[in-house]
C-alpha cells in the first residue's frame, strides 16, 4: 500500500525554503534531484499490455539512489541473495559500535574521515582481540553496516555489524569457535574501540587533516581539542552485543534489515500540514515505545539530508574471511571443511523476475503481456524542480481507477 506522505512530497513543497537557510552539497543535490524525480515521468518508464483482456498497467522508473524511501526493497534482496552464498554453519553476533555525540560537530564537518575512522577502528579492535589467544586465537571476518541516524533523525554515527562466532586458526585450515554464548568480552571491546579511534584521531588532527568549519570552528586551539580527547578517554564507549542468531539464514535477513535502510521510510510519515512535518519514532529510552514528533519543514529536510553519504562512500564493507579476496579462498575452504553447502536462492525471489520469465498478466494470469517503453523528460543538465500537470499512471482495467502519481520535473 502506498504511503499517504512521502518524503518527494515535502522537498517539492519547502525544499525553495529550505535553500535559503542552507546550501546543498554536491551529495545532497543529487539525492534530493533523484528522490524528487523517483518513479516519475521525468525518468520514464514502460506500459504493460494484455492481449488477453485489455489490461493495462503504466510503470515509472526508479532513480536508485541509495538515500531514496522508495528504491531499497530491490537491492536490499540482491544483497541478500549474494551473502547467503556466503555463509558458514555457525553462531553469528550482532555488535553495534556508537560514537559519542561529543564528536557530532567533527563528523559533520569531516564526514568521510571520521565514518572511515569508525570503520578502521571497530575491525581493527575486533580483529587484534580475535587473534590473541586469550580471546580466540583465530583470524575473524565481521561484516559492518554504517547508520548516521538516530530516530529521531539526529546524528548518531553508529556501525551495525555482523561477526562469525569464531575464526580461521593459524593453520589456515581449520574452524575455531567462540563461546556460543559471549563472542568477545563487550568491556574489554568498547575501551580498544576507544583507544584506537582516539589515537587516530589525534593523528589526523596533528596532520591538520582535518576541516574544522561550522560547530567544530571551536576545537582549533590546540588545547580545546585536547581537552575534548581527554574527556572522551574518560567516558565509557559502549559497544552493544545482541543475543547471537538461531542459525546462519537468520543472518542475512537480519542483515538485511540494515543494509539498505535509510534515514526515514515514508511508512514513518504521518502528517504534513502547515509547513509541519509528523512523523513516527521508537524511544528507546522507553524500551523503544513508539512516539511522534513534529518538526518544521524546513528543519526535517535538513535532518533528513544531513544523512546523504559523501560521494562514493562505501557504507557496507567486509572485512577478514568475509573480505573479497578471501570469499572464493579461505571463506570457500571453510565451508568445506565445515561440510556446509549454501542454500541456492535465486533472484526470482520476492517479486524479482529472472531474465529468462515471461511476466503474467496479474488480472487474467496469461503470460500475454506486451511492454511499451516510456522516455524520460529529464534533461539532467538543465532541471527545474517546478513540477508540471500530474501523470496518473497504473492500472486500466475494468472499473479500477489508475492511482496517483507524483507529476514530473519540466525541462528548461
């Protein structure tokens, strides 16, 4: 069912608002271009005809964009459907590595290098724990996931990562399992995670490497930095290990849950009314019970954007046996020694259709469909986010009225 609300709405409404308060990063134009333009004609699209009955179906094309509400179900599956070929019969773990909002002002103005840094630093803690005896001896893989948002779309850089309850021994050969119910000790974790984000910081810092522009204009004095790491060493860093999952396939569809997720679903919309936007959240300050916020229109979009990734940036990466180079080698190895076959699943799956399968027409089930292309109307250097009469494109058979749709952008 289609969302009452979505986000296109309101940045068609308030985005020229929007743009005289606050500029738009080169990221931030492209998503805000795409989400607008998303299964519009402006992107163009394809009709679906029956020569059975007459029916007649108008599909718009999807932009892509990984920050937009509507285009993640597909790839998300995708994903899914590669990572089950990756598997091991073992007990997996959920950790999730948070940075302390006292460092919001640098992320913000150092988005690509500090992410990086979260990245770098939580593997870097997993895997110098892994391989020391003590703990497991082994070399670990970990697949990490990175959120900017809390809830409440305010930023909350965290990690959401997926490890093996165990490791590739020394002999480079065999399995060594963790204990099934305590993968790494969380306090011993979170105060390495701590160290080694901190240390690097601090390098990146004494390099001026850093831009400190905005809110973070402050901590250019040497001692104001310094006072800001000392007081972070004293802060406990908390890394959040969830109960392990029932068994290997869990893990993906957990996962996958997180991969693909973005800042605000439009399902999380509830009103707009009034240069006012409300939309749901979980308070997880009260065992996650779910509230509503109002916030203006102008200040959602900025919250909103400020969770569009730097260009290019990598936000799910693989690390150790679950890398790239080592998937056909030692992840490969493992499952044989392991006697483990992944379960086949193809993209068929979920609504996806294989190359080679005829579409059937959904009001008579013949496989008698024909499909028409539709061309954009984008001209993508010259785009004006005017909107222009609506396009009511879907479904023409029988009595059923064609649903709405959002009009396109109108080329200049």
């Amino acid at each position: 069912m289609r969302p009452i609300f979505e986000v296109a709405d309101i940045l068609r409404d308030h985005l020229a608002a929007y743009k005289e308060q606050y500029s738009l990063s080169h990221s931030q134009q492209k998503a805000v271009q795409a989400i607008m333009n998303c299964r519009t004609s402006a992107l163009g699209g394809h009709v679906d005809s029956c020569t059975s009955c007459g029916y007649v179906e108008i599909s718009y094309n999807s932009c892509r964009n990984r920050h937009c509400p509507k285009c993640q179900w597909s790839a998300q599956q995708r994903w899914i459907n590669k990572r089950v070929e990756e598997l091991l019969p073992v007990t997996y773990f959920h950790l999730v590595f948070t940075l302390p909002q006292e460092l919001n002002a640098l992320v913000s103005s150092n988005e690509a290098k500090l992410y990086g840094l979260l990245f770098h630093a939580a593997w870097e803690s997993v895997k110098q724990l892994c391989s020391q005896e003590e703990w497991l001896g082994a070399q670990a893989g970990m697949i990490a996931v990175l959120h900017s948002w809390g809830q409440n779309l305010s930023l909350h850089p965290h990690l959401h990562c997926i490890v093996p309850g165990g490791g590739l021994a020394a002999d480079g050969q065999s399995w060594v399992s963790s204990h099934k119910k305590c993968f790494l000790p969380v306090r011993v974790l979170s105060r390495v995670f701590r160290g080694k984000f901190l240390h690097q910081l601090r390098m990146i810092y004494g390099a001026g490497d850093l831009d400190l522009h905005g809110q973070a204009r402050r901590l250019e004095p040497k001692s104001v930095f310094g006072q800001l790491v000392r007081k972070l060493y004293q802060k406990e860093w908390v890394v959040y290990a969830k109960q392990p999952f029932g068994g290997p396939a869990q893990v993906i569809n957990y996962l996958g849950r997180y991969t693909h997720r973005i800042a605000l679903s439009n399902g999380r919309i509830q009103a707009v009314a009034d240069g006012k936007v409300t939309f749901s959240y979980k308070d997880y300050r009260q065992q996650g019970r779910q509230k509503s916020m109002t916030l203006d229109a102008v200040e959602f979009i900025r919250r909103f954007l400020q969770h569009c990734l730097p260009p290019g940036f990598q936000k799910i990466r693989y690390y150790g046996i679950l890398s790239t180079r080592n998937r056909k080698t030692k992840l490969a190895d493992l499952q044989k020694s392991l006697d483990y076959q992944p379960p086949q699943i193809h993209l068929g799956i979920g609504g996806l259709l294989m190359k080679d399968q005829k579409p059937v027409c959904p009001a008579c089930g013949r496989p008698d469909i024909e499909r028409a292309i539709l061309p954009g109307t984008l001209l993508i250097t010259a785009v004006r986010f005017d909107p222009i009469i609506p396009c009511h494109a879907g479904h023409i058979h029988g009595q059923r009225a064609p649903p709405h749709r959002h009009p396109g952008v109108q080329n200049v």
